[in-house]
C-alpha cells in the first residue's frame, strides 16, 4: 500500500520503496527528480518529453518509462545518460532516448538493467571520431549487464560497445541504419555490436541490418557466445569513409578471440561480402555449429599490433588481469580514424 511521505516530501512509498513523479513531484524536472532520487528509489516518467543536456546517474535507481516517454539531448554534445560506479544497479527501462552525441555511457557501472529501450538519432549532429563517441551504449567494466528488448538505429558510429567486462547478456535487440554515411572507419570502431577485452558476454536472439561496419565484432575477447542471431544485407549499404578506403566488414567478425561460439545464426551477405569470418587465432578454439551463413571463411589472417600482449587480452578470463596498454599507444598509431 502507498503511503504519503512526510510533509516536506512529495514522493510516495511502499515500504522501503520511494516512488518519485517526475511530472506530479518535481513539475516535468527529470534532473532535479533524479538528483533528488536515493538509492533504491523508482523515478516514474509521464507520456512526454524530457528535455536534457545530461543526466548523471550517480546512486543505484530505477528510471521507469512508458509508451511515450521521451528524454531528447537537444543535440547535445555531451551523453544523454552517464552513469558512474555508484550507479551500479541502475535499471532504465521502457524509454525513448534520442538527439544526442551519445546515448547511454557508463564507467564501472555493473549490474546495469537497460531494457524496452528506442536509442536513436546519435551522434548524426556532429563526427567525433577520437574517444568514445557518436555512440548508442558504450559501457566499461559493465560486469552482470542485461540489455533485452530494445532497438538501436540511426546511429553515427557504433550502436553498443562492450569492453573490460566479465559476464553480461545482450538479448533481443535490433539494430538497424548504423554510420551509413561512412563518418567513421569500419576498421577502427564502428559497428553494430562490438565487443573488446570481455570474458563470458552472450549476444543471443537479435537483430541487424544496415550497417555500414561489422555487424557483430568479436573483437580480442574469451568465452563469447553468439547464439540465434539474424543479419540481413550484409555489404549492401557499404561505403568507405574518404578518410580510409582500406577497410572491410563482415557480418560477424570473430577476431584473436578465444573460446568463442557462434550458433544457429542466420547470415545473408551481398556480393563479396562475408556473413561470418573468423580469424585463425579465433577458429582454433571457436564451437561453430548450426548456422546459416551465405559465404563464410574461417582461418582468416590475425593481423597482430603486439601479437603477445593481444593474446594475454584474448586468453584471460578477468579482463582487469588483462593489459590493454601494453598495445594501446601502437594501435592508435596505425588505426586511421580521420581527423
């Protein structure tokens, strides 16, 4: 049963759970709903939009949308969410997220529930190409994350990025109209899905079609399971940015990964194009199994910045044991992102 809180409050509560309204409780103010927010707390949004430059997340809540709960950046240079460590928990849920430079950014943020999520209309304003940028959901050290239901499209650079992380599910999503225009390589950090320095991370049950970059990007990872997947026109829509013709994509690319299996999915590729690829390092311990692929290649060349200090990244199971600067300076210096 609902309880009024005391007079000084406007939120309500069910036992330990405080429930704030942003509309009743704070006037339509998501921020000041949200900073307002304890750890624990539900915030409700109405059917509307929610203006923002950003939002911080910086406790362990809940943002629970609906049909027709709408937070637009403005075109803002900034994320639309970022979320710290302390937001650790953090479920955002049944809501449209939209014009910004990113959508969702979160550092050391684990245990994330992001769910019946419309991301769209990032980083189209403007190219960024150096950092994390122009993209849909970019997550770091994200251990235990769930991102289920959702679509991801008309997306500059790369819908979902993945690194550092140990365990998490990406379930149910599409992903459509990604870097179309060719702003960023395919060969650097574009895409549909990319994965990097992860261990245990399942991609299962989704969607993707126009993409101008790899669809799935396996990329120097352990244990991935990619499982039931469809991808559609792979190669249709390609075209190179005019900062770097010397790239490619694949539907799936499986490259310097370990231990990784990829079945039942169903691949469609155009022209010279690959639905799946896997690189000779990756096939050596990769289950492949029950797929449908139009053209695939396994045994590809592993092209090696520091070979030996890849292979550390792509064999440990705790992606902090890991050391990622042991190539990092190397591999910035031969990627070709544009200026």
């Amino acid at each position: 049963m609902i309880v009024p809180k005391n007079s000084d409050t406007k939120a309500s509560t069910t036992d330990d759970l405080t429930i704030i309204n942003v509309d009743s409780d704070f006037k339509g103010d998501l921020e000041k709903a949200i900073a307002a927010a304890k750890s624990g707390d539900v915030v409700k949004l109405g059917r509307r939009i929610y203006d923002t430059d950003q939002i911080v997340i910086d406790k362990d809540i809940t943002i629970d949308g609906q049909q027709g709960s709408i937070i637009n950046g403005g075109g803002t240079s900034e994320s639309i969410f970022y979320l710290t460590a302390d937001a650790s928990g953090t479920t955002i849920q049944d809501v449209e997220i939209t014009n910004g430079n990113n959508g969702i950014i979160g550092e050391n943020a684990s245990n994330l529930t992001l769910k019946n999520l419309n991301i769209h209309n990032i980083g189209i304003t403007e190219s960024i190409r150096d950092g994390v940028n122009n993209t849909g959901i970019a997550l770091s050290h994200a251990e235990g994350l769930q991102l289920l239901n959702s679509q991801i499209h008309n997306i500059g650079r790369k819908a979902v990025g993945l690194i550092d992380t140990n365990g998490g599910l990406i379930s149910d999503v599409s992903i459509y109209d990604v870097n179309l225009e060719a702003e960023h390589a395919q060969s650097h950090d574009a895409g549909g899905i990319k994965l990097f320095n992860t261990n245990d991370i399942t991609i299962q049950d989704s969607y993707l079609s126009n993409i101008n970059a790899n669809y799935i990007w396996n990329d120097t990872t352990n244990g991935t399971r990619i499982e039931n997947n469809v991808l559609e026109d792979v190669g249709e829509d390609f075209l190179a940015p005019g900062f770097n013709q010397n790239v490619d994509m694949s539907g799936i690319s499986n490259e310097k990964s370990s231990n990784s299996t990829v079945i039942n999915n169903q691949g469609d590729a155009y022209e010279e194009f690959l639905a799946f690829k896997a690189t000779e390092f990756s096939t050596e311990t990769m289950t492949l199994e029950g797929n449908i692929f139009s053209a695939y290649e396994l045994g590809t060349t592993d092209y090696w910045v520091n070979e030996s200090a890849e292979k550390l990244v792509a064999l440990t199971e705790d992606p902090d044991s890991a050391n990622y600067s042991l190539f990092a300076d190397d591999y910035i210096a031969q990627a070709n992102i544009g200026n």
